[in-house]
C-alpha cells in the first residue's frame, strides 16, 4: 500500500511539471467548451438542458487524449533507464503499476472534476428566472450523477488501456499510436451494428457491441441508469489490463 | 556480503555468463573487471534482482536474491551504467522520492546528508536535466546511498567523467569502504588496480583471475621489472646486451631512455644490475621498479584464455 501510494505521488506530481498534460487539458477542455456553448445556444428555449453534452464529449475525446497522457508512463522510463533502478527497488511489480495508474486515473478525475463548472451553469440556468436565457424545465440530474460515475470508469478503462501499450514498448510515439488505434477500434465498435449484414454479420456486430467501451455507458450511465453489469465492464477492463501491464513488465527480467 | 555460486544466465541461445563463483567480504572492495560484453553488467542485474539467473545461487547480505528478493534488495545500493535520472524534478525531490520507495525514516534530513556527502547541497533545488554529467553521477551515487545499504553495486561508475572527477570518485569509493562492501565494474585497469582490495577479471562470461591485485601479480608468475638509466659512451643497445646477462635477468629491452630487466622469480637483482653498469664503464643515473601494471596482467590472462579456446 505505502509503495503504492508513494509511486502514485510522484506519478500525479509529474504531470503537472510536464507541459504535455497541461496542452492536453487546455485541449480538452476547449473542446467541451466550445461544445457545451453550441448545444447550449441549439437548445435555449426549446429543448431541456441536457448535462450529459460535456460528459460524451468528454469520453470521445480521451479516446484521442488519453494516449497522450498514458504513453510515456512506462515507455519513457525504460527509456531513460530509470526502470532498471525501479525494478531493483525493494517493491513489487504490480505495486509500480497500480500506482502508475491510480496516478494517471486521479489526473483524469481532476480534469473531469473541473467539467462539473459546465453543470453548475445548467443548473444556474435551470433555477434562477433572472439568468439571461432561461432554459425551459428543470435540470435533470439523474444522467448527470450517473454519467459522471460512468464517464468515470470508462476514463479508468481507457488509462489502462493506454499503460498496457506503454509497457509493451520503450517508444511513445508507437505506445500512444497503438493505444489511440486500439481504443478508437473499442469505442466505434459499438456502431459495427449499423453496417449491411453483408459486410459484418450480426453476430460479430452484437460481439462487438458487448465488448464496446461505448456501449457500456452511452444507453446506460448516460441516461442516469447504473447497472452493475457496466460497472463489472469497466473494472474488469482496468483489472485485466492491469494484469496483463504486470506480467509485461515482470517478463523484461526474463529478457 | 556477496555470495555467487555457479551463476549462469542466458539470453536464448547466447551465454552470457558460464558459471561464475566469487565472494565479496564485509567492508570490501570488490573490482569488477573486464571488456566490454563480458557479462559484467549481466552480473550486476542478477545480483541487484533485476532479473533472475538462469542457474545458480546469488546471496546478498545472506538473501537468496531470488526467493527473498525483497529483503535482498533492500540491503543494496545500485548505480546502473546510464545514470536512472527523472530529468523533470530537482535533485532534491528526486532523492527524497528514493528515500521513500526504501522505507528511509526521517527522509529529509537523510537527503540532506547524502547531499552534503557527495557535495550537492548547493544544487538541492536544480532540475536534473539542468546539471552537468558529473554532477547527475554524483546523484546518483547519492541515490544508491540513501538507505546506507550494506552492499553497494555501482556499474562503471567512472564513465564518462572528466580525469579530476574520476579522481575524486575513486576516493569517495575508497572512503566508502569502512561501511560499506563496495561491488563496482570497471573496463580501467589502473582504476580496479587503485581501489580495489580484490579484483575479479571475467571475460567471455567466465572468471579468468581473482584475487588482491598484488596476489594476482604472483600468482601470475610475472616477476618484478626494473627500469635502469645510464650515461655513457654505450649506446641503448650494448647496454640492453649487458643487463641481459645479469644472473636472474630473464629478459631487457629497450624503453626511453633507459632499459626495462625482466627480473625471473622476484630475485633481487638491483646489486648486480648496478655492478655490471659500472664495470662497463657507465654512470648510473638511475635504477627503480617498474610495477607490472593490471593491464599487463589481463592482457595475459585473457590473450592466455583466447589461445586455449583457438587450439
């Protein structure tokens, strides 16, 4: 646990020093910025604000981002040969990984956390008949709760995902480029229902649904439904990649 | 400290090491010495846990390096060959994050003193990759030292280091050596031949030699040489032909100005090599040993090695 605790420390430390992290949250929030303004004017007076606007936007664009901010997690390291000092270090491998991750996890959720000011503008527009353009009903925050807990776990997925990738080679151009290839594949995956039978049968489209990082949130979280069995994805997503990240890193000794 | 029995390692077809057994004492200076790929590194990963042997038995501070991996790595300190700098904190913060992955209680004031010790204090706050190669070696020296291990492995410590730094290195390990049992690799003779208490010449993934420099210079059978000057009508060569046939001279040759005498059997032939430079009608200007330097010895026993595998 204290292992754990001290390489996350120093992972989430580095991320506000590197200039990286700070582009890709400009980046990010830019964009659901710039989103979350456009629905919102769609909207204004004729339909009910929807808060769930800023989280889907927010999970398509980790599909891009997240790999950013994933790739040099181990690759960087091998690279500049701190990884041979980690591994001599007296603690276990698995616990170098958890807080790898949990490290890159809480930068996640502190970038999320700061997309709730979008939802405190819904509910100021929703509640106060002063505000300059009144939204017609109430807030429904349902979606909003639920979507966050979900938007959440997918985020912890998708990290997993990118430290898989970063362990499996020193280069994090390779690393991010395969991570970003990968989660796009898992994210879209979810529409392979869409294309003619003849192209993808049915039943690979309904495989690909199912094991989809989309469609564990976009017909249940995000409509403020918590399922269990999407919880259940989502962990074992991160349990699995956190598995697999272990044995990588435990087979460079056998190397 | 150091226990190695029997230790092979691998890599797919390639053997990287054959079998090496060596022992390293309490409060010892272990020289690690060989060419480039000749499984010095490989040994020290082994050692430091960083990856199992093939076969063998590698006990550090009396752990198993391999079952009771942990508690072994505990007792070590490790400098790897590239310096395991995060360039992106400052030199502090660094150590300070080393001190809490080895459980050091009281972390600042640790730091501190390892600071002080490898004379960085004033660069506490730098960005490393804002300080010098030298200075990024002595953090990481001070990295290795920052839970005092009992056992110290540093990989090629002196690389890439300018001649006074080397200096001052080599002293530090000397100092080192009350406290700690100091492993270092080094392909610079000279330098195992300075520091070392004992030094351990592996080639080719096998032990050629081992032994304190001065035992391995005996064992090796190489006698004692002795550098001899003289002036007068002679010339270099008339004298060479006259030291030869001292008694107890195995062989002379030119060198500089002077003459080198092979001594046979460590006899003290100094009496008789000045006897015979006057006799000629010489003036003795002068007469030292010449110490047979590391380099001497392991280009013997390796080119003695080589030979064997060709034939």
């Amino acid at each position: 646990m204290r292992n754990i605790w001290t390489v996350y420390k120093r992972e989430i430390r580095q991320y506000f020093v590197s200039p990286i992290a700070y582009l890709v949250m400009f980046a990010v929030l830019l964009l659901i910025g710039l989103n979350f303004n456009t629905d919102l004017q769609d909207r204004a007076n004729f339909e009910p604000a929807d808060g769930t606007v800023v989280l889907s936007t927010f999970a398509f664009l980790m599909v891009f981002f997240a790999p950013l901010l994933t790739m040099r997690l181990f690759a960087e390291e091998t690279r500049e040969g701190t990884l041979e000092l980690m591994l001599t270090m007296p603690i276990r491998d698995h616990e170098l990984v958890i807080g790898k991750f949990l490290g890159a996890w809480a930068f996640y959720s502190i970038m999320l956390a700061v997309t709730l000011v979008y939802q405190g503008i819904l509910l100021a527009l929703t509640n106060f008949d002063a505000s300059p353009a009144p939204l017609q009903s109430e807030l429904d925050l349902g979606p909003i709760i639920g979507g966050y807990i979900g938007i959440w776990l997918f985020s912890g997925a998708t990290i997993a995902i990118g430290m898989f990738f970063s362990a499996m080679t020193e280069n994090q151009i390779i690393a991010g480029f395969l991570s970003m290839a990968v989660l796009f594949i898992l994210w879209v995956g979810d529409l392979a229902g869409l294309l003619p039978a003849s192209i993808v049968s049915t039943r690979v489209a309904e495989a690909l649904r199912v094991i989809s990082l989309q469609s564990h949130y976009s017909t249940s979280f995000l409509e403020g439904v918590v399922r269990p069995e999407d919880v259940y994805f989502y962990a074992g997503v991160m349990f699995i990649m956190l598995f697999v990240t272990t044995r990588l890193i435990e087979s460079r000794r056998w190397r | 400290m150091i226990e190695v029995q029997n230790l092979v390692k691998k890599y797919g077809d390639f053997t990287a090491l054959h079998g090496i057994s060596f022992k390293a004492k309490a409060g010892e200076i272990l020289g690690f010495l060989g060419p480039n790929g000749a499984g010095k590194t490989t040994t020290m990963r082994i050692l430091t846990g960083f990856m199992p042997p093939t076969s063998g038995v590698a006990k550090v501070a009396g752990h198993d390096i391999f079952d009771e991996s942990l508690a072994a790595r505990e007792k070590i300190g490790y400098l790897p060959e590239t310096v395991p700098l995060y360039p992106d904190m400052t030199v502090q913060g660094y150590l300070e994050f080393m001190a809490e992955l080895r459980h050091v209680p009281n972390r600042k004031k640790r730091t501190q003193e390892v600071l002080a010790l490898v004379g960085m204090e004033h660069r506490a706050k730098s960005l490393i990759r804002s300080i010098s190669k030298g200075m990024r070696q002595r953090v990481g020296l001070a990295q290795s030292l920052i839970h005092n291990p009992p056992v110290l492995i540093l990989d090629e410590p002196t690389i890439g280091l300018d001649p006074a730094q080397v200096a001052d290195l080599r002293s530090f390990i000397r100092d080192l050596r009350t406290q700690h049992t100091v492993m270092f690799s080094t392909h610079i003779l000279s330098e195992a031949e300075q520091i070392c208490d004992r030094v351990v010449i592996i080639n080719r993934g096998q032990i050629v030699a081992q032994g304190a420099p001065r035992e391995l210079r005996s064992k090796l059978n190489l006698g004692s040489r002795i550098y001899v000057e003289a002036r007068g009508r002679a010339d270099q060569k008339a004298l060479v032909n006259t030291l030869s046939k001292v008694q107890g001279v195995k062989f002379a040759e030119p060198y500089q100005n002077g003459v080198v005498v092979n001594v046979k059997d460590n006899k003290d032939v100094r009496p008789a090599l000045a006897a015979a430079v006057i006799e000629n009608g010489l003036e003795l200007l002068e007469l030292r040993p010449v110490a047979i330097t590391l380099e001497e010895i392991f280009l013997e026993v390796t080119t003695a090695l080589g030979a064997e595998e060709d034939a």
